[in-house]
C-alpha cells in the first residue's frame, strides 16, 4: 500500500488496535421500508393489512348470517341499508386520518419522531371532539330521515332505525381504533393493528352472537345487537391502545411534556391533507347512498336491496378491504421513501401493490363466478328472486373487482405523496357521475333492471382504474411540499 502520509505525520502502529465505532442511536422506525429490498417492504405493510380487513369483513358476514337466518332478508336489508349511511359519516371523519398518515409516513421516513407523536396526538383530538359534539347529537335526530333518502321500505326501516342511532351516539371507539391503525401502519408497523383488529373482530363476533340470538337472561336484540356488539367491542380495544399511548413502547405515542391542548398548525394540516379524501369519501357513499335510491325503485325493491347488502356490501368487501389494505401499504410506503429524498423508489412500490392487488382480486372474483348460490346460501338467502338478483350480481363483481383493486392502490400512492385533491376529482367522476347517470338515463328512457345498476358499477370502477393510473403517472406528485412547523 502506498505510505500517503506527508512529512511530519504521526503515524499510528499498524497493530494498534481499531477504536469501536461509536453505538448507533436506537431506531424507532424500519429502515428496510426505505433501505430494503422494495417487494418485501410493500409486503411487510400490506399483508398485515390485508389480513386485519379480511377479518375485520368476516365479523359483517357473520352479522348478517346471524341477522339472516334469524330475522329474515329484511334484517340482511336493514344493515346494509344503515351501514351504508354510516360508512358515508364514518369516512369523512377517518378522512382525518388520511391526513395524519401523510404526515407520520413523511416524518417517519425522515426519522422526526417529536413530529410523528404531535400529529397522532392532534389526529386522536380532532376525531374524538367531532364523534362526541357532532356525530352523536346530529346522527341521531337526522337518522329518521337519511333512511327516507334511500326509499327504505318500511319494515326494513324499523330494523334499521335503532342499529343507526347505536353505531351514531357509540363512534368514539371505532374512531380510535381506525386512528391508530392508521398512525401505526403509516410509520411502519402493521403487525400491532393486525392483532388489535383480530381481537377487535373476536370480541365483535362473541358480543354479536350472544346479543343478536341471546342467551339465558340476556335477551335477543335482533339487529340492535349487532350495533351494540360493534360498539362495545371498539370501545373496549381502544381504551386498551389509548394507554398503550399515553404508556409508551409502541412506534408511535402520545407526546409527553409540553401543551396537551389542541395544536392547530397540525389541526389545520390534517385537514389541508384530509378533507379533500373526506370529502372524496362522502361523494363516493353518498354515490352509494343514492345507488340505494335506484334500486329501492324498482319493482321488487325488498329482494334487491338483501341482495346488494350481502353481494356488494359484504362479501364483495372481501375484495375491497383487502385492496384497501394494499392502499394503506401503497401510501405508507410511498409517503416514507419521499420523506427520505427517494421517490424512484415510490413510484416502483405502487406498480409492486397494483400487481399483488390485482393477483388477490382475480382469486377471489373466481369463486364469485363460479359459485355464486353457495356463497348466498350462508346467509339463509333462498327466496329464488333474490338468489336470481343476487347471483346476476355477484359475477359482475367477479370482474368489477380487478379494477377497483388496482385503483385503490393507486389511489392510496396518490394519497401517500400528499396529493389528496385527484383522488377526490376521479372519484366525484367515476363513482357518482358515471353510475348514477347512466342509471338516471335508462330510468327515463325505458325500465330500470337490476342488471343495469349493477354494470354502471362496473364502469364506475373500469373508470376510476385508468383515471387513477393515469394521474398517478403524470408525476406531478413530486413537488407536493410536506411539513407542520416545528
């Protein structure tokens, strides 16, 4: 080796030994999400995710089995029915959530934990004072008339009524629990939300069967009990993670030290980031709410009602929650890389999710295809007309569920890089303007069938698949500044 020392030097013994480097200060966040190699970070995220959504549905489909067999399809018709009111009002406060995983994925990717913890702080703030002030009071005064909006006939009106105003005035759990899922995931841990949500779905499902069927001196609540085992269920898991919180020892906590009060240059940022994705979820469910409009015209509306309740909310939902789990990870993943100066390597994780997203959907459309009566027989659904319903609409699903997989990915990476405006626009397009158009014009030009609601659906979701992936490659995303002050 050439002696490339100048005259004068110390030079050290050759066998000196080599000092020990210096201990490395203790990682909070996993590295390999933006150092590893780019499959096996999207994987780690996503199927955690994909497995808690998958669970998370089964405890809906036990509802409604239970509901069915117990109560009648009009049971199965009054959940759905509520459900898709409540998901419109749930959406829009989880859009907070939104926000605030755009910002813990960039603050974790840049390794600022002070800014991580003041965001989910401020996050569980904002969600817990709108539950208590606004959901409650407003949810149940206004229940009455949100199941007019959507023609609900009145004996599956009277089913659904209480479940509604239970799931309104007993949010504050469920609202925790999907904020933590969302903090914890967006900083780089799926595997804690996992074990909450399968715990979370156990409870659900013992709460469920004991209070919709009833046991001993506890009565049967019918459909209330399935509201009732939802809320106690949240409220129990979310009070265990509020002092796992305010405890410490997860990778995400509750600041200590300094105001506890509101932080409204975070606030503000949580809604700059998600009100747009709030907004993008009402459009969407009130697209959904109205949908629930057009089929509840038609001649024989009861039938077709439990059928979109068990085809389209629940077990299509196996397709969606799982292509919902892969738009956490899409966002998580991509939202962490920019914070850490790569998004080559964020525009490569969302072409990785599309493709595991796709693979998913195609396994599960198949049984939608080929064994359709099967899977309604579980609910007790054998009337032939809603069976005949049913079944037309479950194999277009089969197909709808290729699109809508990748474009929830896309969605989520479009999401994650903090542009939450695109998403709404395409969704505003593809899932009211579409649909609900095309329903509109066959309704005043001929006789409005079953089979055409259910392929404006499908091109609802073929559209917001080629809008979402074609915004999502212009590039724009790169500029998107991020940040909450310090």
């Amino acid at each position: 080796m050439t002696d490339t020392s100048a005259p004068g030097d110390i030079v050290a013994p050759a066998t000196a030994p080599t000092p020990p480097p210096p201990a490395p200060a203790v990682r909070r966040y996993d590295r390999s999400i933006v150092e590893g190699p780019l499959r096996a970070a999207v994987w780690k995220i996503a199927w955690p995710s994909m497995l808690t959504n998958i669970v998370g549905g089964l405890q809906g489909i036990i509802d409604h089995i239970l509901v069915g067999h117990l109560v009648g399809f009009r049971g199965n018709a009054a959940i759905g029915v509520a459900w898709q009111l409540w998901i419109v009002v749930i959406v829009f406060i989880t859009s907070l959530f939104t926000g605030m995983s755009v910002l813990v994925s960039r603050f974790a990717g840049a390794g600022d934990e002070g800014k991580v913890d003041r965001t989910v702080y401020q996050a569980f703030l904002t969600a817990i004072g709108i539950s208590l002030f606004i959901m409650a009071p407003l949810g149940y005064v206004l229940a009455p008339g949100l199941l007019d909006l959507v023609n609900a006939a009145p004996e599956v009106k009277r089913e659904a009524l209480p479940f509604l105003r239970i799931m309104f005035m007993f949010s504050s759990g469920m609202l925790v629990f999907f904020m933590l899922g969302g903090a914890l995931r967006s900083a780089g841990d799926a595997r804690t939300p996992m074990i909450l949500g399968i715990a979370l779905t156990v409870l659900n499902i013992v709460f469920n069967v004991l209070l919709i069927r009833g046991l001993g001196p506890i009565p049967a609540f019918g459909t209330r009990g399935a509201a009732i085992g939802t809320v106690l269920a949240s409220s129990l898991v979310s009070l265990y993670a509020l002092w796992k919180l305010w405890r410490g020892g997860w990778v995400v906590s509750f600041p200590r030290g300094g105001g506890y009060g509101p932080d409204w240059a975070v606030i503000r940022a949580l809604f700059r980031f998600g009100l747009p994705t709030g907004i993008q979820g009402i459009a969407m469910n009130v697209g959904g709410v109205l949908m629930l409009g057009f089929i509840g015209s038609l001649a024989q509306s009861a039938a077709a009602q439990a059928a979109f309740a068990v085809s389209y909310s629940q077990l299509f939902s196996l397709i969606t929650w799982t292509a919902v789990g892969l738009m956490g990870a899409a966002a998580a993943v991509v939202g962490q890389n920019l914070g850490a100066g790569k998004p080559e390597r964020a525009a490569d994780a969302v072409r990785v999710a599309a493709g595991i997203g796709l693979s998913g959907a195609a396994c599960i459309g198949l049984f939608f295809v080929l064994v359709p009566r099967q899977l309604l027989a579980v609910f007790g659904m054998n009337e032939p007309v809603v069976v005949e319903i049913g079944t037309q609409l479950l194999r277009i699903l089969g197909l709808s569920g290729l699109f809508i997989a990748v474009a929830l990915t896309y969605t989520g990476a479009l999401q994650g890089t903090g542009d939450t405006r695109s998403p709404l626009y395409i969704s505003i397009v593809s899932q009211v303007i579409v649909p609900l158009g095309i329903c509109f014009v066959i309704q005043r030009t001929g006789t409005l069938a079953p089979i055409h609601i259910w392929v404006a659906i499908l091109i609802g979701h073929a559209t917001r698949c080629a809008l979402s992936m074609l915004r999502f490659n212009q590039g724009k995303w790169r500029a998107i500044a991020v940040d909450i002050g310090s």
